[in-house]
C-alpha cells in the first residue's frame, strides 16, 4: 500500500464517520425536538413564574416593612408599661409615705 492508496483510505474514513455523526445529530434533533405549542406553554409557565417570584419578593418586602412597624410598637408599647410603672412605684413610695406621716401624726395627737 503506497501513500496514495492510505490518503484516500484515510479520506473515506473521514467521510464516512463525518456522515454517521451527521446523521446521528439530524436524528437526535429530529426526535428531541420541542414543538411549537410546547414552547408557547414553556414561555408562559416561565412568564407565571417570573409573576409568582416577584409576587412573593413583594411579599417579602411588605412582611419586613410590617414586621419592622410591629417591633417599633412593641417597645413604644414596653416603653410606655415601664414608665406607667415607675409611676406607680413612686405613688405607691408617695402613698406609704404619707400613711407613715399620717400615723405619726394620729400618735402625736393622742
């Protein structure tokens, strides 16, 4: 076999096995591929998921915002209890002090 005989051997080699894999690509895409009504359901599900996604961010959104204004109240709210309190702790020291003066008095009378 002389290096003629080798080069055109090679060369149909080539060929076939280009062929075979082309072949092989037409066929793949020919069953995988999407019909046209599919592709219309794929772009709308997509479209009703990019909706539901941003849906659920402003959800997220409103439930910090929400979330943030309840915790304000809550120490507006704690705030307020603890100043009430200590507003009674000195009436109750205000109203023991003036029971003590006032007996003290009754025992400085009699």
């Amino acid at each position: 076999m002389n290096s003629t005989e080798l080069i055109f051997g090679m060369a149909i080699i080539l060929f076939v096995a280009f062929g075979l894999g082309w072949f092989a690509y037409w066929l793949m895409h020919r069953f995988t591929r999407v019909p046209g009504a599919d592709t219309a359901e794929l772009e709308r599900l997509a479209l009703a998921l990019h909706e539901a996604e941003e849906t659920r961010d402003e959800a997220i959104v409103y439930l910090q915002q929400r979330e943030a204004e309840l915790a304000n109240r809550i120490a507006q709210t704690e705030a307020e209890l603890r100043a009430a309190m200590d507003g009674l702790r000195n009436a109750r020291a205000e109203a023991e002090q003036l029971r003590s003066q006032s007996g003290r008095r009754r025992e400085d009378t009699e």
